[in-house]
C-alpha cells in the first residue's frame, strides 16, 4: 500500500512564457527543475497542482495600484526591462499575475489541509520587488502576496517567513517591517546585492524585533547555516510558535551559483529543509509553503529543489551525507551573537 501524497509543486508551462532571453532568470531554471524531477522518478510521487492567475486586488495587498498598472502597461507597449536588471517581455504581466496565485493557490492547499507542503515554481520571482518598484529580476512580491492571502482569509497571527536566497529580500522586509504578525528570517550573503539586511534593520513600531538579518561573509557553507537554523531560528520559534512557515526558496547560496559567493553543497538544502519541518510540525501541523526565488546554475538549482522536496516528502531517495571539511566559521557564531544581543529584548529566551 503507498503513502498518501502530502507534498505538492505548483506548476505550468504558462510560466515559461516570462521571456527573459540569455538573462540569468531564463525559463530554463524550469526546464531544468522539472526535467530532474522526472529523471528522479519524483514527479509521481508529488501532487501536481494547477495555479491561478492572482487577481488584481490580491496584488494590492503587497503594492500599489500604480505600480501594477505600470507594469501592465509597459508589457503591452512591448518593452524589454523595467530596470538594468530586470527583464520583460509582452507576457509578463500575466505571468507574473500567475506566479503570484500559484504561491496563493499553495497556501490554500496547505490551509485546507489536503497537503503538508507546496513548492510553488512561479516566476518570475518577488522577493525584491517593493510595493511601488520591481527589481533584482522580480516583479511582484509572491511569497508577501501569499502571506497577506493568508493572513485576511484564514485569520493567521504568526507567521514564518524564511529567506534563505543568498541575496536579502528587501521587498518582503519593507512590506512587514512594521507588521508584528511575519517574522521575517533572512540569511543572506553580505556585502551583496540589494546591500540591505544588516543586523540593525530589525523592524520598527509594533514590528519591532520582527525582522531578523544574519548577513553573512562569501565562504559560508554548511555548518554556518546548521548553526544558524540550529542555534538562532530554532529558539526564535519556540517564542513566536509560527502558524504558517513561508520559504523564500533562492538556490544560489550553492557553491556552484555563478552570482554569489557562497559555498552550500546541495545537501545543505536537505538539512535546512529538515529544519524547517521539525519546526512546522511542532507549531503548525506541519504547514509549509516554498515559493522559488533565485539559483542560477541550472543543475545545483536542480539538485537543491529536489533535495528540498525529497527531505519534505520523506522519500529518502538523496544523499543526506554532510560535506566532509565543512567547519563553523567563527564569523557566524559572531553573527548569531550579534542578532542575539539586539533581539533578546523581544525575544527574552533567545
């Protein structure tokens, strides 16, 4: 007798019409995700769900109706870019309005209890774009669209977001910074691209010591992040008892991602994907929703996902062997230190 399905991927080929060209953010990160699952034999094993176009209203939760409007009207005018790094074609507009309902249409899965988890493959991606701009390849914010759908439809209090893509998502810190309801968790390569994420930037108002960077040097590999998740969000959830657990899901903290510089075997997805589900099924009967964001060398993107999503579904199909000669930095346990000190007046147990 098989296991019941409980893990999910939101996907269409429709997400492939977001044309990019020989930009970094191609279709072929799809191509390449989809085409290891089935080589895994993984497709068969997951839910394959549908997505929906997200509807305007649902995009104002996140930006304003200028700025939506604005990027309708520069795809239909036929235009290559918004920004020098941020691509898009006459299908855009509708794609990105597809991406953000599939990270929508997860979180429905998950709420309604049908699955324990959804990976949604939308793109293009979001954790850059702010409420009135699009940036570092992303248009519209899924993974803060998604967690406001969830907030004003099943009436969620605390929710998790977790961004482990090697840059900071800015856009998703503007949009909760005051918002004690997300507790927005960012590791992230530092200096990099946006430049924002500094232990400093912890949120403000009654957002207060909701917002937690641990900016981390290039080298950082996997024991850095094993102690981080270990020894810093672990106790950070047994204080905030997260409802919901979103993921920023960027691949290219991969030593093998041509835009960064860190150094995370493919493994090391596995071992914070375990994390993370140890975490939600102690709070949160073991909700979890990933939207993708970055990873740019298609087949570390492609191991990373698959390792992600056979750690989540407990298939036991990768290899769960650590690097050998990975050793903590002692710049990350300096980092945890640091983020503890700021944040132990919110957080008193840390």
């Amino acid at each position: 007798m098989t296991s019941k399905i409980r893990t999910g991927i939101v996907y269409d080929d429709r997400f492939l019409l977001h044309e990019t060209g020989m930009h970094p953010e191609k279709k072929e990160r799809l191509k390449s995700i989809m085409g290891f699952l089935e080589q895994k034999g993984a497709l068969e094993k997951l839910e394959l769900i549908e997505p929906r176009k997200a509807r305007v209203e649902e995009i104002e939760y996140a930006h304003t109706k200028n700025y939506i409007e604005e990027i309708e009207s520069y795809c239909a005018k036929g235009y290559n870019a918004i920004d020098m790094d941020t691509m898009i074609c006459s299908a855009s507009y509708e794609v990105a309005l597809l991406s953000a309902g599939g990270a929508i249409t997860a979180v429905d899965k998950v709420m309604s209890g049908e699955l324990d988890h959804v990976f949604s493959f939308g793109r293009p991606p979001g954790h850059h774009a702010e409420p009135n701009r699009g940036m570092g390849f992303c248009l519209f914010n899924n993974v803060a669209i998604a967690a406001y759908h969830a907030m004003k439809e099943y009436n969620l209090e605390r929710i998790l977001i977790i961004d482990w893509d090697v840059h900071h998502g800015n856009g998703t810190q503007v949009m909760f910074y005051h918002d004690p309801r997300v507790l927005f968790f960012s590791t992230h390569q530092s200096p990099a691209y946006p430049g924002t994420g500094s232990f400093n930037e912890v949120g403000a108002g009654k957002g207060e010591g909701y917002t937690v960077n641990v900016p981390l040097p290039p080298g950082s590999g996997d024991a850095d992040y094993e102690y981080i998740f270990q020894e810093f969000l672990r106790p950070l959830c047994d204080q905030f008892k997260p409802q919901l657990i979103l993921v920023s899901s960027g691949h290219d903290a991969h030593e093998n991602d041509p835009l960064a510089g860190m150094a995370l075997s493919s493994q090391a997805y596995g071992m914070m994907a375990k994390m993370v589900k140890e975490i939600a099924e102690k709070y949160c009967d073991g909700k979890i929703v990933l939207v993708l964001e970055g990873g740019y060398n298609l087949n570390a993107l492609a191991e990373a996902v698959f390792n992600v999503l056979d750690t989540l579904a407990g298939w036991g199909m990768s290899s769960p062997e650590k690097k050998e000669g990975v050793l903590l930095r002692q710049n990350s346990k300096n980092a945890v230190e640091m983020q503890t000190e700021k944040l132990k007046e919110f957080w008193p147990d840390l």
